[in-house]
C-alpha cells in the first residue's frame, strides 16, 4: 500500500463517485487532508446532513428538506405549467437557466426496457393523478433527447391525450453557438423537424 490504510480507503470512497477517477480522486484526499480539521469534519458533516434530512418532496419529487421543495411551496409560481424532467439534476439545470416559472414533476429516470424499467418504476402514475386535479393547463415534457427519454416522453404524452391539457416538447436541435458541420444527423433531423417561424 503506498499510502496510510485510512487514506487508502477516503481514495477509493471518492473514486467511486461518477466522473471521478483515481487520480482525481488521490487529489481531492491529499487536499482534505492538509484542510484545517474544521473543515474536514463541515464537509464530514453536511454529507451526513443530506443523507438524513433531504428527501423527496411529496408532490413533485424533486429533493426536499421538509414535505414539500421550497418550489412547490412558492406562491409566485405558475400551477398551470408543469414541467416534467427525468431527474433533480436536470431540474436544478432548467431553474438555474431562470427562464421557467412554472413547476416541475421530477420522473427519477427514464423508461428503459433493456435495463427493465418501465413506467411503474418511474413517478409516471402519481403525474396522472396530479393532472385529474384540473389546475394544470400545459405539460411540457422535457425528458432528455435520447432514445429512453423520448420513449417516455411519447408514453406520457399518449396517458395525457384525452386530459384536456396543451403537451408540449421541449425543442431539440443545433445548440447556441454550435457549427453545424460537426452536428450529427439526429440532431440536424430534429432541429429542422422543430424549426419555426422567425419573428
């Protein structure tokens, strides 16, 4: 072993984590360890805090650390819009973005037969039930464009078609500032499929 077993074992904790890799993970346990112990036992403690207080919310699912997520909570919110993301993380990204207003509906996955999940493993019933509440008056599916997530997309909008609600896809397409000669097929396929009306 070239290093203290304790050490040994915080690098193969922190190389477990996605994107991390050894190096990477040898890196951050030489910078806690010359961190100040005050500090190592804040970072200690806030991963032991978010294991025991966060949750998900009980009509959103996104993450919570009381029944209900701060944006569910929010008056200012707009409950005739509702957002449906695969996870937190793409949740977290859409509302640092600050353009939507709405609320959310976090699904915790895609449908994605080959690894066996299909709707019932997925927040997909408990989003029919939100909709039979009336207050809810666009759907906008923003699953990820990939085969899984537009699989669910499809899926959910075909449950929604006759709750009298507008359902919408988020557009897909060439990216802000990208060169088109590098986009693949897909992509291009999409962005002329989605294309609209200059203004």
């Amino acid at each position: 072993m070239y290093c203290p077993r304790p050490m040994f074992h915080l690098i193969q904790c922190l190389s477990a984590l996605p994107g991390i890799g050894e190096k990477t993970a040898t890196r951050l346990a030489l910078f806690i360890m010359n961190q100040p112990e005050a500090d190592a036992l804040q970072l200690a403690r806030s991963i032991l805090e978010v294991k025991e207080k966060v949750r998900l919310c009980r009509t959103c699912f996104n993450f919570a650390d009381s029944e209900e997520c701060a944006i569910c909570r929010n008056p200012a919110r707009d409950e005739h819009l509702l957002c449906v993301v695969e996870t937190p993380g793409d949740l977290m990204a859409i509302e640092k973005a600050g353009h939507f207003k709405g609320l959310y509906h976090v699904l915790h996955g895609a449908i994605a037969p080959l690894d066996g999940i299909g709707p019932d493993q997925l927040k997909i019933k408990e989003l029919l039930e939100r909709i039979s509440s009336g207050a809810v008056q666009e759907i906008i599916l923003a699953t990820n464009p990939t085969v899984n997530g537009n699989a669910s997309a499809l899926y959910i909008s075909r449950q929604l078609s006759s709750a009298g609600v507008r359902i919408t896809r988020i557009a897909q397409g060439v990216p802000s500032g990208g060169d088109i000669e590098y986009i693949d097929e897909g992509t291009l396929r999409s962005a002329f499929d989605g294309r609209r009306e200059m203004k």
